[in-house]
C-alpha cells in the first residue's frame, strides 16, 4: 500500500468491519422511525408550530405566539432584548416608557393612549412618529395630522406612519380627502351622488334551492365596483363587476340593479365607447360576458362559419391537438396571466398529467368523473378564478385566437331557465369559473359560507361541418352545468363532478339512408314472406285463407325482417369501424350515446324477430312426421328356424337395423356445420386477448394494444355491436367453408353417412315436414337383404364397389337417393288413418279407448301396416297413389316453391343437396347462426362485457340443443313407433 500499512492490519480491521455489518445488516433493514401527528391548532397558547420538526415547541420566557402561529413575540408590554438567530429574548418596559415601538425593540412614552398590542395610538388623520429623520428614537412619540387640503391633498397610509395624496375620487368629488356628506363612500373610493341610477340589490340567488343570499363579498364590492366602472373607468372595477355577474350566472330578471343588471346598463350607457377586437358584443373597457343582448343568436355563433383550421388523424398534415388558452382573473378583477388549457386547470378530478391531456386529442371521447369532499372545496377554492377561454388557432408570432363560446345551463332569462330548452332560444356567453365558495357568505368573508356553487359537468362539444373534406368542425361549444350545495357538514358532504369532450355530426342523412334502406328491404322481405306462405299453403294443401294463414305469414315475415334489421345493423356498424377508424382527414364522427338509441331500437327488434323466427322452426322441427321404411324381408330359406307348436318357422326381421337407424338420426339431429364451442372460444380471444375490443373505443386510433397509463374512452355501441358482430360472423363463415370444403370431404359428413346407413341397412326414411310435402331417403338395398352375417355383408360391400350390381337410385341406373316430395291429399288422408290409433293413444287418456288391445300390439300392428303402405306406394302398387320422379326447375329452387300442384299423382324432385337436413340443425344454419351473433351482441350492449356475453351465449345453445335432443326424441319414438328406451 501507498502508506506502507502493514497488509494483516488491514485484512484484520477488514474482517472486523464486516462481521459487525453483517450483525447489524437485519437491524438496517427492520429499523422504523414513527414521529406524533400535530396541527398548529394543536399548539396551546404559549406555543408554537416548529415547520422544522411539525411540531408544537414552547415559547421562551415573558413571550406569547404570533397571530400565524408559526412564531413566538414577545408579551404586551415587553420589548425584545436580544437575538441570537432564531431565538430571542424579551424584557419588559419600564413604567416611565411602558409603551413598544413597532418594531419591537425600543420602550416609548406615548403622548396619547395605548393599542391593544402595547404600542402608541394616534387619532384619526394622524401618523405616529417614533424617530426623527436620522432614525434616533424619541423620547415622547407625537402624533403628526396630514394635511388634507389643496394643494397637499394627503391622508395617513396603510400603516399609519406615513402621509400620501389620497384617493383621485376624492379629489374628484370633493377636492378634499374627506368624502362629503352628499357623496357615496363605498369600496374605499368617493362617489358622486346619483353615480348610478338605483341601489344595488347584493343578493345572490341560489335557483336550484330557491335561496337568495345577502353575499358579504356582492354588499362590500358591488357598489363600489360599479359606480367606479361607470364613473372613472377603472378597469380593475368593470372585471369584478363583470364576475359578479358571473357568479349570479349571467341571470337576467325584472330586478335592474342587481349584478348583471348593473353590467347591462353600464355595457348600454357606454355605447359610444364602441367595441373592441371589432366585436360588437365586446364593449371597450367592460369583459365580454354575452353574445347579444337578447337569446337565439346561438346558430348564427355555432353553425355559420368553420373555424379556419382542420383536423387530420394522419398524414402530413397530421393536425389532432386542440389548443386552447384562457385569460385568467381573480375575483378583484384583476388579470393574472395567460393560462394554456391542457391539464386540470379546467378538470377537478384529481388524475395524471397524460390522462388529462387526452381530453385535448381531437376524436379522443373523454370523460371523467369523481366525487370530491365539500371540504377539501373549501380548502383549495376559497376565492373563485375566472377564466376566459380561446381556441387557439396558431400563426406563429401572428397567433390568432377564437373566443370559445359558453352555455350556462343555470342561466336564467325572466325567472326560466332559457339554456335548457332548444337552441333556438340559447343564450351564450362568455367567462366562467369552477368553484365559488365566496358569494354563498352571508355574515362576513371570513364566516362559513352558506351556499357553495361549483361546476358539475363541463362539456366542450365539437360539431363536424357536413360534407366536409378538410377536417373542418364549426366553432366548440363549452357547457358548463353548476350544482348549489347548501352546507352542513362539510366533513361527509361530497359532490359529483365531470369533465367531457365529445364530437358530433349531423346523422340526419345517415338516418335517412338507413330508412330507406329499411323501407326498400322490408317491401322485399314482405313479397319474399308471401311467396313463402304461398308455398306453405301449397305444401298443406289447403287453398283457404283463414287465421291460421295470417298468423303463418306474421312468422314468416318475422324471420325475414329479422334479416333486414339484422344487414342494415351489421352494415351500419361496419361502416362506422371502418370509415371512422381507417379516415385520413375528419370527414365522419361517431354517433353520440343517445344517437345510437335508435340503433339499439334495430338490434333489439332484428333479436326479438329473430328469436321468434327461431322458435317457429325449432318448434316446425320438432312437429315433423317421421316413418322409417324397413325393406327386408324374411328369406325364403332361413337360415335359422324357431319351434313354435311344433312347426318350423322362418325366423323373424331384425329390428335391430331400424334401432341402429334411428339413433343416427337422433344424432344428427343437432349436428351443425360450425363448432359452437370453439366458435365462442375464438371469438373471446381475438376480442379479450388479441386485444380487437380496443376497436370499439370512441377515438380514432385503430391500436389493439393501450398503455395502462393511458387515457382509455368508453365503448361506442355501434361499433362495439358491428365488431363482435363481424368477428361472429366472419369465424361462423370460416367454420362453415371449412367443415363444407374439407371436413366433409376428407374427415366425415355425417349426412351422406346416413344416407348411406340407410342403405346398407335396407331401411327408407320419410320425413314430412309440411301436411303434404317432406322428403324421402330411398334406401333400399340392392342386394335385397341387409340382415345378415359379415361375411355376406362384405361380399355385398364388394360387388357393389366393383359394380356388379344395381346403383342405389330409386329409379333404374340413378344414384338418387334423396327427394323432395310432394303427395296427394289422399295418400295424406290414408296415412293419417293408419296413424289415427296411436294418435289417439299419445293424445289425453279421454280419448283411448279402454276395450282397445295391448298398446304394445297396437304399436306393432300400426308399424307393420304403415310399412307395408309406404312401401307398396313407394313400389307403384296403388295406381291412384302413383308417383312421378322429376328435376325442380331452376326457378323453383329459388324461391322454394313448387309450381305444380299434385292432384292425381304424387311427385318425387330429385334432390342432390340433401335438403331434407332442413328439418335438422344442419340445415338452418344461417338462421342458428345469426341467432347467436345477436343473443352474444344484445347481452354484450347490455352489461358491457364480452365475457358474460360468451358465457350466456354458451348456456343458451347448451339449453336449446338439449331441448331439441328432448323433444327430437320423443317426437321421434312417437312417429316412427320405435321405443324411446332404445334411444341413446
């Protein structure tokens, strides 16, 4: 080392000093230092506050606390001695000298009486003189009189130790210092009489609670601020006058001389001064407090000319701060500074510098909202500031500002408050304030107020010019609502308060659109739901037109405006995300909140349609007549034999076959073309996850991440709507061109699997979904038996992949199994005879016969003649029932009519698409799906949370699927006569 300290030394004291670290590291960190709370008014009389240590220390010998308490002085009668810095001490005057100069440190025979502090007293007009011009202290302080006459014109200062020339309204009035007996001395300033033409009316008038208060501060300063605002011109005057005024809300009444009754015949005596910044509105000398002298010049303010600059979300010209500036005044009128609008200078909830900023971002929806504390109120305001507010519109040095135009909506005009009803009869204003704990005091300014008035909601509103192309907005509006709150107790009272920005257009024209899109598509849909029930009455077979018609064509119709309502929504909503979010300049501004009633008004009705429609088909599905044709016959040599009375027997057909056919329709059933699980997964995740909810957020920024401590607006509903609306929808048709391009094709079709099912099983499926109208499954084997060994049944399997035997078609060499059917009313009538015994079975137990057999032999008997029946028609057995095979025109595809209506002869349309899944899930998925999207959408808009949405979603497909399954299976051991035990 450079010391030459020995290197053990040093490694030893190292060591030493690291052990005793280490013994006292855990002390280090668990160590808590408490200090005792105390206020200055905690602090007796003979204390005082220490800032230094927060805390009450006793005042040193013959000494007293000081008036702010944060100090000793010494007692009356007691000078001080000496200082040692901050301490002192003090020794009591003599009785020859028993009075204290003013700074304390000298003893002084008086030549008058003594002050409550100890020290000498002159009489009015008079200044004391304790030193002579060197400053060498007096034996005996005298008392000097000012001369108050021409040409001295003096009067004692402040302080009373010096003369100066006293107020010019004096000398105006008077040419003296005194205030004659015939003028008016107010405010410390000398009036003429007759300075104003009547007395004034101090009271404050509280409307909300019908109070009017005698204001301490309106009785001091009313008068005198006026008659000096008329009479001299002191500009100082015409402010506080003016936020007099302000704080009797620009109220106009029959009472002429209260405060803005005063300011209206000063702004109208002083018309010869002329204007100012050429605004007629604004009278040289006076503030501008009003636009006009009488109300509805709001449009001609608002709606006329654009401000001069635009907005743009992106691009060069990327312009989105709105920058505004305010003229600060306290409540004596005068001008404290230039203030930039931008942080909570305007906002009374208390948040972060960013978050206040995002008020100012143009297209950013902001609000807040709190509640705050009566009394930390009347801490932090107890004089009002009065803003006057600009638009600022830039230019460099040459900065131009636009006054922003103001809406009091407790402004009064003849005793009614004007603001609150059209604009038409709005009077706008200018300068306004937050808080005014002032004129609510009634005794004396330093008593609790009474009443306090403070700003419960301010709202500056933008209004885009229509058809704009540069982003242009017409001249913001600022609304500003007050709230009076009698005191109480100011420890529990609170209030709520709001900042909002918000942007407006005219959606006239986009309401217009939407209604005659409305209009345009509802005529479609009512010709579509006539067509429909025309088919329905075709496919029944019944040509009156009674109640049951009507009714059928409501549902119909209910379906089909479901759609209407359901494209324009979705359209609406879409157009809104995109146009809104993608725009360069501002050329379209989001509906505001109560705006968008009449689109929830849409959705709710496309949901209640929808539902309706719905239920209809669920209920149609669950109603439909279905009859499994079973082929198979007993073999000429069975196989197996049975002893029955000693005779051989052929063994009977397996219903086995038929069992396993029904279970795949019971099945299939609810099968749909999508995933309802994932498809409420996926939808979850894109929206809470990816982050795509941030979409719907009421500013123009197409960001799916936010910063936590950012600014975060609410939700717009429509676009909240058109996004999960378009995410469902777009992941539905996903599914759809997934499970109908591949799934089907490579992985499984559950519907051209049953078909074949039904074929290897010999078994023919009719389904009747109308009286007379249905679908047939032909499938019958062409092997001729299907109840047999697996060995036979893959040497079938066999034949037919090589073709070695018939095709599967109902006709000759076709492979068309599936048709749409139209049927005579007399082969209905005879199907419905063979069906009337177990009709009346299943009906009320009134209705059954109690001599009839075991309803177990009537079930079979029913089924085995119903099968013979069916499948004598289906072989051209009945020459009255026959049957001809056809392609459906192209036309009636379309429209799902048949043009021909069968009277002699039923007709088979051959039918590739498997229609008959229309009496299934499968085939209704466009209805299931956009059921869902809306259910998911309605429950969303209401509680504002898209997991809930999700959630309730899933719970309702769970509960309608469980029901079809029920209800599918009863319905279907019912009609096909197979029993519900076998089900599975």
């Amino acid at each position: 080392m450079a010391t030459g300290t020995p290197k053990l030394l040093v490694n030893r004291y190292g060591v030493f000093t690291s052990l005793f670290l280490l013994i006292n590291l855990e002390l280090l960190h668990c160590q808590q230092f408490i200090v005792p709370f105390q206020a200055p008014a905690d602090c007796g009389t003979e204390d005082f506050f220490d800032i230094s240590s927060l805390s009450c220390v006793r005042c040193g010998l013959n000494q007293r606390r000081s008036t702010t308490g944060l100090s000793c002085v010494c007692q009356i009668g007691y000078k001080i001695l000496s200082t040692k810095g901050a301490s002192f001490s003090c020794e009591q005057c003599p009785t020859d000298k028993p009075a204290v100069t003013k700074d304390g440190f000298e003893c002084i025979r008086c030549l008058g009486s003594l002050s409550d502090e100890g020290t000498c007293q002159c009489p009015a007009g008079n200044i004391l003189v304790e030193r002579d011009v060197q400053g060498n202290l007096l034996d005996e302080a005298r008392c000097d009189m000012c001369n108050g006459s021409n040409p001295s014109l003096s009067v004692p200062n402040s302080r009373g130790d010096r003369c100066e020339r006293c107020q010019a309204s004096f000398i105006n009035s008077s040419l003296s210092c005194v205030c004659g007996p015939t003028n008016i001395l107010a405010g410390g300033l000398c009036f003429p009489p007759n300075s104003l033409p009547t007395n004034v009316n101090p009271n404050v008038k509280f409307a909300q609670l019908a109070l009017p208060v005698q204001s301490a501060w309106f009785v001091k300063n009313l008068y005198s601020s006026s008659a000096a605002c008329l009479v001299h011109t002191n500009l100082t005057a015409c402010q506080a006058l003016g936020n007099m005024c302000v704080m009797n809300m620009h109220s106009f009444s029959s009472v002429s001389n209260d405060a803005c009754g005063l300011f209206n015949f000063i702004f109208r005596s002083t018309a010869a001064l002329g204007s100012t910044q050429g605004i007629s509105y604004w009278r040289m000398n006076l503030p501008w407090l009003y636009y006009g002298d009488q109300p509805g010049l709001a449009s001609r303010v608002l709606q006329t000319d654009p401000l001069p600059i635009g907005f743009h979300f992106r691009g060069e010209k990327k312009n989105t701060d709105i920058k505004l500036v305010a003229a600060v005044y306290n409540v004596r009128g005068e001008f404290l500074r230039w203030e930039k609008i931008g942080g909570g200078n305007l906002q009374l909830c208390p948040d972060t510098a960013t978050r206040w900023q995002a008020a100012f971002s143009f297209g950013t929806a902001y609000q807040e909202r709190c509640d705050l504390s009566v009394a930390e109120l009347l801490r932090a305001y107890p004089e009002p500031l009065f803003y006057d507010v600009f638009v600022d519109l830039g230019g460099g040095e040459n900065t131009k500002l636009l006054p922003l135009p103001t809406l009091v909506t407790n402004q009064q005009y003849n005793e009614g408050f004007i603001n609150q009803e059209s604009m038409k009869n709005w009077y706008l204003s200018r300068r306004m304030f937050l808080v005014d704990t002032l004129s609510g005091r009634e005794k004396s300014l330093s008593s609790l107020p009474k009443v306090i008035r403070v700003a419960s909601s301010i709202k500056i509103r933008f209004q885009l010019v229509p058809r704009t192309q540069e982003g242009q907005v017409f001249p913001p509006l600022m609304t500003v609502s007050y709230r009076d709150v009698p005191i109480t107790d100011i420890s529990t009272q609170i209030m709520s308060t709001s900042f909002s920005v918000e942007y407006e257009m005219d959606q006239n024209e986009a309401r217009i659109k939407t209604d005659i899109a409305l209009g345009v598509m509802g005529g479609v849909a009512v010709l579509c739901s006539l067509l429909k029930t025309v088919s329905w009455k075709r496919r029944i077979a019944s040509p009156l037109l009674d109640m049951e018609t009507v009714l059928k064509f409501l549902l119909f119709y209910a379906g089909d405006l479901a759609n209407v309502f359901f494209i324009v929504t979705v359209g609406s909503g879409l157009y809104w995300l995109i146009f809104f979010k993608a725009q360069q300049f501002v050329s379209v501004l989001l509906p505001l909140p109560a705006q968008e009633e009449q689109f929830m008004i849409y959705i709710g009705c496309a949901f209640a349609l929808k539902a309706i429609q719905f239920l209809h088909k669920l209920i149609m599905q669950l109603l439909v007549d279905v009859f499994f044709i079973d082929w198979e016959r007993p073999r000429s040599k069975p196989s197996r034999t049975i002893q029955t009375s000693g005779e051989l027997k052929p063994s009977p057909v397996s219903i086995w076959r038929a069992y396993f056919v029904a279970n795949e329709w019971n099945e299939i059933q609810t099968i749909r073309k999508i995933s309802p699980t994932f498809q409420i997964m996926a939808v979850l995740f894109l929206l809470e996850v990816v982050g795509f909810s941030n979409l719907a957020l009421r500013d123009p920024w197409p960001t799916l991440k936010r910063s936590p401590q950012a600014y975060t607006p609410s939700y717009s509903l429509t676009l909240r709507y058109g996004l999960a609306a378009t995410l469902w929808l777009c992941i539905g048709l996903l599914q759809v061109i997934y499970f109908t391009v591949f799934h089907e094709h490579f992985v499984e079709d559950k519907i051209r699997q049953f078909v074949d099912l039904c074929s290897i099983s010999n078994i023919s499926v009719l389904l009747l979904s109308h009286r007379c109208f249905g679908y047939y499954i032909h499938g019958r084997s062409v092997h001729g038996h299907a109840d047999t060994n697996m060995e036979e049944m893959n040497a079938n399997l066999k034949r037919e992949a090589e073709s070695l035997c018939p095709q599967r078609g109902l006709l000759p060499n076709t492979d068309t199994q599936t048709f749409q059917i139209s049927i005579t009313n007399r082969l209905r009538v005879l199907y419905d005879r063979i069906r009337e015994p177990l009709s009346r079975r299943h009906g009320p137990s009134r209705l059954v016969d109690a001599s009839s057999t075991n309803p177990s032999e009537q079930s079979i008997r029913a089924y085995n003649t119903m099968n013979r029946f069916l499948g004598s028609v289906i072989d051209h057995a009945h020459p009255d029932m026959d049957y001809t095979v056809k392609d459906k025109l192209m036309f009636e595809r379309i429209i799902g009519m048949e043009f021909f209506e069968p009277s002699d002869k039923s007709v088979f349309y051959n039918d590739e698409d498997h229609s008959f899944s229309d009496v299934l899930f499968y085939g209704n998925e466009a209805t299931l799906l956009i059921f869902d999207t809306l259910f998911f959408c309605v429950v969303d808009l209401g509680s504002q949370s898209f997991v809930l949405a999700a959630v309730l979603t899933y719970i309702e497909q769970t509960i309608f699927r469980l029901i079809r399954n029920a209800m599918g299976r009863r319905n279907l051991a019912n009609k096909t006569l197979v029993d519900e035990r076998f089900l599975i």
